[in-house]
C-alpha cells in the first residue's frame, strides 16, 4: 500500500468518529477527564435575583420551600493526561457574591490551552420568589417551580421551563424550547433552530423559531404571536385578544380557537382550522389550501395565490356577516349561515357555479358571475376564482 493509500482510509476513520459525536480529540486520542464536586449556600431572600452564567455546562434551577440558595457545582477537567485534567478541575474556584438583592454565581477559572478545556454545571435550589438571570454558552438551561421573572440564555443547548409565574425570556441558538404551565405578563420564547413547544400558558406570548415546528396547547389571557420561517404551527385549545401565526415554509393547523382577531398565514403551506370564534377571522396562504369547519366570525376571509378553499360556518355565525373568498387556483366551496341575508357576489373566469341558496339576480345573467340578494339583511359574500368552481352550500339545522 502506498503512502496515499494509508492517508485515506485514516481521513475516513477521523470523520466516522466526528459523526459519531465520540469524546476523543484528534491528535490526543487518550485524553482524560477529572471530575470534581463543589457545594456552595447562602441565604437568599425572597424577590431577590440570581444569576448564574457558564461558558460550558448545563444549569438547572429549581424553586423549593427554602430560604437559602443551595448550588452545586459540577467540574470537568479535560487535557492528554489525568494529573493535568485534575490540575485544571483543583484551580476553579466556585463563588457566590451578593450586592444588593443579586446573589451571583461566579466560578474563576485557570487559562486553558489547546486540547484543555473546564466545563462547570450548576444544580441550583433557590427560595420559590426568586427572580432569575441564567445562561450558557454550550449546554442546556432547565428552569421548574420559580415565582419571578426568568431570563434564559443558551448558545447551543435546549431550554426548558416548568411552572413558572412571572415575565419569562427564552434564547437559544440551536435547540429546542419547551414551556410547561407557564403564567406571567409576557412570554418570549425564541430559537434560531428548534422546536418550540408551548403547553398551558397564560399571559401575552411571542414564539419565533427560525427553522423548527412550533406547537402552542392550552393558551389563555393576552396576545398570541407564533412565526417559523420554516416550519409547521400547530395550535389548539386557545383564548386570546388578538392571535396572529405565521409561517414562510410550512402548514397551520388550528382548533378550538376564541378571541377578538385570528390570522393565520403561510407563505407556502395549507391551512385548517376547526371550531374557531372571532370578531375577526383571517386565513391567508400564497401556496396550499384553505379548510375550515365551525366557523364563526362577523368578518371572514380566506384567500389562497393557488389552492381550494372549503369553509364551512358554525350554527352561531352571524346572519349579516362579511365573508370574503379569493383563490387564482382552485374551487371554492362556502356554507354560509344558515339565517345569512344580504348581499351576493359569485364569480369564476374557468368553472362552473351552483347555489343551494335562492340569489334574487337584478341585471345581465351570466354562467361565469351570478350577483344579487339572498333575502334581506346587511351581510356580504364575494366569492372569486380565476379558475375553479364555486359552491355556495346551505347549512343544515
């Protein structure tokens, strides 16, 4: 075997081994690690801060019946032998400094060279009212059971945050967000890459992941915001004032919806949406379909650049209501009210139109627009596709 021979099949063994996320360097393949345990308290009053902030490692705080901030401090050392990643772990020093009513977490670290690295991890146990201000460069955040406001920061790790009851703030990078049972004046939840994941929260939320699914369950008690640039939005079981979900790349599927506004975009992706009540419903998508069922709203819209529309009112929609119904590409199939009154407009440049509800015309007839009445009342339907069929339906009692 040449010497060309013996390179590539030592290039390939290094990649497999980066794939597989295996804890070895390259150039010190017996590298060894030193673990060391530090414990530090002191009393935390409540509605005091804390704030504890690593480089490298997780932090995870949790609120309890206490009246002291109880921290745990998990150090590695890591360098091409044992003595030296033991050397490294002895240096740091763990502190906790209090100004005011911040209590910090502060760890001193010795300088590192290459192929040497101190990664530190925090367990905390603070008093319930204890506001918090935590992040990581590389690791993951978990926050559960805290009566204050909550700031979490993470580069690259996942965060996660269990009963929480105050002003939340969430950042990460490059991971998954998860918000369980969460009740505070504001929710903010972001990720640059990563699922979001919101269950039972209460209070004016913003979600906003730039590649990654979000799902909201339970929401309640303020504005909702949810955007991915690309990614699918699923949200269920929600009251709100206004919501407004946003998708670039993605589909929307939504049910069991209450509020004073409800838009739902998406800029390549379908729509649903089942069992939905606002003063104010607007679905719009530029490629996909538009479905909705139990529908009830004064004012609808539903307009697709180039899919179906299929949208079907509940038995408590309004009889004036003003309902607005546009595709370039596809069928339009509408259950109006049953009780609708008012005015009619019908039109398709390609297809046929059928209605199950008597339209009084007034003027020219034409195969391709039927304008006029149904009964008497102050309500508006325009329905309009250049190309597909038009269906107005009669809802049964």
């Amino acid at each position: 075997m040449n010497k060309h021979n013996r390179i590539i099949p030592a290039l390939v063994f290094c990649w497999f081994l980066a794939c597989c996320g295996c804890d070895i360097q390259i150039g010190h393949w017996s590298q060894a690690r030193y673990d060391r345990t530090v414990q530090r308290q002191e009393p935390l009053a409540p509605g005091s801060t804390l704030v504890a902030r690593t480089s490298l490692g997780s932090v995870t705080i949790t609120g309890a019946d206490v009246v002291d901030c109880s921290v745990v401090a998990e150090i590695t050392g890591r360098a091409p032998t044992e003595e030296e990643a033991q050397e490294l772990a002895e240096k740091v020093e763990i502190e906790l400094e209090t100004v005011g009513n911040t209590l910090t977490v502060k760890a001193h670290k010795p300088s590192t060279k290459h192929n040497r690295s101190v990664s530190i991890s925090y367990t905390i146990i603070v008093p319930k009212r204890t506001h918090i201000e935590c992040s990581s460069s590389y690791g993951a955040i978990e926050l559960s059971d805290i009566g204050g406001n909550v700031r979490g920061k993470t580069s690259s790790g996942s965060i996660s945050a269990e009963n929480i009851e105050g002003v939340v703030k969430l950042d990460t990078s490059y991971g998954t967000v998860t918000c369980t049972n969460v009740s505070g004046q504001s929710v903010a939840v972001k990720t640059s890459s990563g699922t979001i994941t919101a269950e039972r929260i209460k209070g004016s939320t913003e979600l906003n992941t730039s590649y990654g699914p979000i799902s909201c369950t339970g929401f309640s008690a303020g504005d909702l915001k949810l955007k991915s640039s690309s990614g699918k939005i699923r949200l269920t079981n929600a009251s709100f004032g206004d919501c407004d979900a946003h998708t670039s790349y993605g589909s929307i599927d939504a049910e069991e919806l209450e509020g004073d506004l409800i838009k739902l975009h998406s800029d390549s992706g379908s729509i649903e949406v089942a069992n939905a009540s606002a003063d104010t419903a607007d679905l719009s998508t530029s490629y996909g379909r538009i479905k909705g069922r139990q529908i009830t709203a004064n004012e609808l819209t539903a307009k697709s650049g180039s899919g179906n529309l299929d949208i079907a009112c509940s038995a408590a929609a309004p009889p004036d209501i003003t309902a607005t119904l546009v595709t370039s590409y596809g069928s339009i199939d509408f259950t109006a009210p049953l009780d609708f009154a008012g005015q009619a407009d019908l039109s398709t440049s390609y297809g046929s139109i059928t209605t199950d509800r008597p339209i009084t015309v007034s003027g020219e007839i034409s195969k391709k627009r039927l304008k006029g009445t149904i009964g008497e009342g102050n309500g508006k339907l325009h329905l309009q596709t250049s190309s597909g069929s038009i269906k107005l339906k009669q809802q049964t009692k």
